[in-house]
C-alpha cells in the first residue's frame, strides 16, 4: 500500500489539490441527488414481483346485464388461452374471487351485482418462464383493453398483482369528499378524466355505481284484493320470471339435507326486446295468475310500471361522504405521474375553484376546493400506495435522521470533538453517491426499471454503520501515530490511510459477495444493490475524502483546545 500513501501524501501537499478533491465529492453527491428530478433513478414503495397468479376485474357500467358481463370476460378468456405460461383460468361472475392478499383491501368480498366478475389466471412456476408475471400483466393490458372494453362501452378492466407489500385500494388513489353529493360525482368524474390523460396511468376508475333509468314493479294492493289473488302470489311470480326460485325440495341418501329444487326461465324467455316500458308491458302480459275462482287475472293489471332512477351507493370514510377515484402506473414509480396529475388538477379547477393546501392535512399534496359562486368546500385527498411510499420513505428518513444525530453524539462524547464528528458524519452520509450510481446502473443493465424503494433506504441505513467504523479506523489510527511518536500530521494521515486500507477493503469485499445473493431478488435487490454500491463509495471516501477534512481539522480542533 505504498503507493497508496504516496498517493494521499501528494494530495496533502497542497490547498488546491485538497479543494479539488472537496469540490469533485460535492459536484458527485449533488449530481447523484439530481437523479430523482430528471427520471434517471425513479423510486417506489416495492417494485413488482413475479408471482404465480394474478387477477383481473371486470366491471361493465352500472345496470348491465349478466349475459354482458360474459361476453365481455368471454373475449378476455379468449385472449388468455393462447399464452403458454398460464396453466388454469377460474372466473367467478357477479361475485369476487376467493379472497386473496390484494382483495383484502379491494372490497372484493362485497362485490354481489350482475355487472361485475373476476379472473383468476395461475401460471407456471416462476422460475420455469423468462417472462415476470408483472411484465405479462403490462403487456396484456393493451390488448385486453382494445379488444374487449369496447364491447360494453363504459367497461373497465383491471388487471391486479398480488402486491409486494401492504395491500392498499389503488396505486394511487384520490377520495373526492364533499356533502354535496352531486357535485362530489361531478368533481370524481373531472378528476378520472385528468388521470386518464396523464401519461403512465392505467386502470382509471370510479368506485361510484352510476345513475340510469330503471322500471320499479309496484303491485297494486287494492286491485289485488278485489281480483282474489294475494299478495305473495304476485311477488313470487315476479321473482320467478326474472330471477327463479327454488319450488319444491329432494330428498337424497348421498346428502343429509334436503336438495332443493330451482325453477328458472331460459335465457330466450327472460330477456326483454328493448329497454323500454312497453317490452316491460308485453312481457308481463303473457303472466297470468289463477285466483280463487278459478279465474286467470293478466299481471299487467295488478302491477303498475313506474320509471325512476337508481340508487346509488353512498361511500363514507370518517363520517364524511367521499368517491374514491383509483389509478394504477404501469412500469413506472407512482411520484411523477402524482405531481402532473396535480399540477394539471390544479390549473383546471381554479377556473371554477378557489384551490388552496388543504389545512390540517398530514398529507402536503391533499387539495381543498372552494366552489367561487356556492362557498361549498370539497377536498381532494391522495391515498393508495403512493400514500403508503411517502410514508415509508417520511417514517426511513426520520429513522435515518435519528441515527445520524444519536452517532453524532456519541463521536462527539468519545473525540470530544465537533470537527472529528462532523467528519465522520459527513464520509457516511456521502455513501449516498454510491446507493444513487448503483441503482441508475442496475436499470441500465435489467430489462424493467429497477426502482429505488424502501429496502434501498433500509440498506443505506446500514452503510451508516460501516461507514463510520471506516472513519474511525482512519482517525484512531492517525491520532495515534502523531501523539505517541510525533509523525508529521501529513505524514500521519497518509501512513494511516494506507495501513487501514487492506481492512478496510477486505471487509468491503465481504459485504459486497454477501450482498450480491441479494441484488437477484425482486423485493431485496434494492437492499442488495444499496449494500454493494454504497460500500464501494463508502470506501472511496474514506480512503480519499476524509483524509482530506482530517487535515484541516486537525488545526481546528487545536484552536478549540486553546479557546477552552
């Protein structure tokens, strides 16, 4: 390591090779730092995983029938058959799949309409297939949603991973709250159109039924009476006509209840020529009811036809009424199309708005509205696992800022030194440089983006450690040879740096072949590529760049001893 401390020593000898070195680390971290503003690294909660199964949901619009909800997931099932990667197809109509771990929180469970159904596609082994099953769902997406939304115009399609982390409604989700609830549906319905425009969103939708005309089947209870039939008579033969009901029970040895017996129209039968009262009308002519004389009675002479409109369903979230608006990023973090849906958001709503940071929000990018001509207020709160990563990242970050200052301290009370401390701070928290390089490399040589998440943070969190101890070698070292054998501070500096350099790489090398197991892995690659990356630079650094801060500081802290 001779060379090494020539190397350190030259540095030393002068004030403008010293500011070279000072300047190159501080044009390097702030570079790295502008990596997040400009795209080149992207960060997220979690990245995708390749999981054996994933799940798509159809919701046609409100009011449709079942037979269009099947021809919907008919030409979604047609696309599926010819992938070769997935073994088995289970679809569930008017109804959710077996809850999972992403149904948790997706209200799967409570889905009982005619206009809904849901896929479950299984697929092979991971490790047997070349493509993740987050590739395949981005690459599905297009086609399904050319091909088969258009059946039904209003329908959406979603295609849902099981998620890496916390299972959460939406990638990002907007809540639309506000008393009045027909401009809360409006505001929804300006909102997913923003999101629908903004570049990388998917899967938009309005978790609102919506409003259609419908005919509501009133039984006239007076001419029920007069005509000899009763009331349970009318109603079960309305419920037979359109729904079917089970008429009589079986008796099996093979079971120890009874089997009961379904009487249902054909499909032929039940269906209607047109939506309209007067195909309503004419079905309804052709049921007839006997009453107590023995006498047919036409059903349309007891049953009065009323339209009206559906009622919809009113969602609350802490006692307030709300519409949730759901979107999904396709390959890409979910902060930059965040920050443009908002901005854009912004700038539309303030031609009939008063728009302001909504107050007393834990959240900064929540929005209050206030309506110019009514004085109405309505607030438009982010949510989902953008909210989920902010908050991961806000919670690492104080878990980062509450390390360096606890190690501060403790520097502070062994060095009695603010300067040695400050050193030590300051070549950890640059191992930033590295985490930042190495994550921009990794998506550079994979084929998907390789996100910076929340492991990546976990794992700079740990280089803290591993930088410091790297300084402290350093600074012993060096303190020990200029007061017990009175070495020339330069001289001391470069001697340490050198001699501290073989330990200081080997354990380096130990963290970076145990890591390496890690980058490969889909949830814990961040960690991995942190770890590795982060101790290259860490060792860069303090090889390098902390020699150079223990040679001014040397004279600072001589002139604290003084002052004391």
């Amino acid at each position: 390591m001779k060379g090494l401390e020539r190397f350190i020593f030259w540095i030393l000898q002068t004030k403008l090779r010293k500011a070279s070195i000072i300047i190159l680390t501080a044009i390097a971290f702030f570079a790295s730092l502008l990596m997040f503003p400009s795209g080149k690294v992207l960060a997220r909660m979690l990245p995708g995983k390749s999981a054996t199964t994933y799940s798509i949901y159809v919701d046609t619009p409100t009011g449709s029938s079942m037979e269009q909800t099947k021809e919907v997931t008919s030409c979604i099932t047609d696309v599926l058959r010819k992938e070769k990667e997935i073994l088995n197809i289970s679809i569930f109509y008017g109804q959710g799949i077996p809850l999972d771990y992403a149904g948790l929180v997706k209200g799967s469970m409570m889905k009982r309409t005619e206009n809904v159904a849901e896929i479950s596609i299984n697929l092979t082994p991971a490790h047997e297939r070349e493509e993740p099953s987050f590739l395949m769902t981005s690459r599905l997406r297009p086609i399904l949603k050319g091909d088969c939304e258009p059946i039904v115009p209003g329908t959406v399609i979603k295609l849902v991973e099981q998620p890496s982390g916390p299972p959460t409604l939406a990638q990002i989700v907007v809540e639309v709250h506000g008393n009045d609830i027909e401009q809360t549906r409006k505001l929804s319905v300006e909102v997913a159109n923003i999101l629908t425009n903004t570049k990388d969103l998917v899967d938009i939708d309005i978790m609102s039924d919506d409003i259609y005309d419908k005919f509501k089947l009133v039984p006239d209870i007076e001419k029920i009476a007069r005509s000899g039939l009763g009331i349970e008579q009318v109603n079960n033969i309305l419920y037979l006509a359109f729904e079917g009901m089970a008429i009589a029970t079986k008796n099996s040895e093979n079971h120890s209840v009874q089997i009961p017996i379904f009487l249902v129209l054909s499909k032929e039968t039940k269906e209607l020529s047109s939506h309209s009262e007067d195909a309503i009308r004419s079905k309804l002519a052709s049921l007839n009811l006997m009453n107590k004389m023995g006498m047919m009675v036409p059903l349309t002479e007891i049953v009065t036809i009323v339209p009206i409109k559906s009622t919809p369903t009113i969602m609350h979230k802490d006692l307030k009424r709300m519409i949730s608006v759901i979107a999904e990023t396709d390959m890409v973090s979910q902060v930059y199309p965040l920050l443009d849906a908002r901005a854009t958001m912004v700038e539309y709503f303030k031609k009939e708005y008063k728009v302001e940071n909504a107050p007393f929000s834990t959240y900064m990018f929540d929005l209050e509205l206030t309506h110019k001509k009514t004085g109405k207020k309505y607030l438009l709160r982010w949510d989902g696992e953008m909210k989920v990563t902010l908050d991961t990242f806000r919670d690492l970050g104080a878990a980062f800022i509450s390390a360096l200052v606890l190690i501060f301290f403790l520097l502070v009370i062994y060095y009695k030194s603010f300067a040695l401390s400050g050193i030590i701070l300051i070549g950890s928290f640059l191992s930033l440089i590295g985490v930042i390089l190495g994550h921009w490399v990794a998506d550079l040589v994979t084929e998907q983006t390789f996100f910076l998440t929340a492991t990546s943070l976990i794992g700079f969190i740990a280089l803290m450690g591993i930088s410091s101890r790297n300084s402290l070698l350093l600074i012993d070292f060096a303190m020990g040879l200029i007061n017990n054998e009175g070495m020339e501070k330069k001289r001391a500096i470069a001697v340490a740096s050198a001699t501290r350099a073989t330990p200081i790489l080997l354990t380096a090398v130990a963290i970076i072949l145990g890591s390496a197991l890690l980058a490969g892995d889909p949830i814990f690659g961040g960690l991995g590529v942190a770890l590795i990356s982060g101790t290259v630079a860490a060792v860069f650094v303090s090889l390098i760049f902390v020699p150079v801060l223990m040679d001014n500081a040397r004279a600072m802290d001589k002139k604290e001893e003084n002052e004391i």
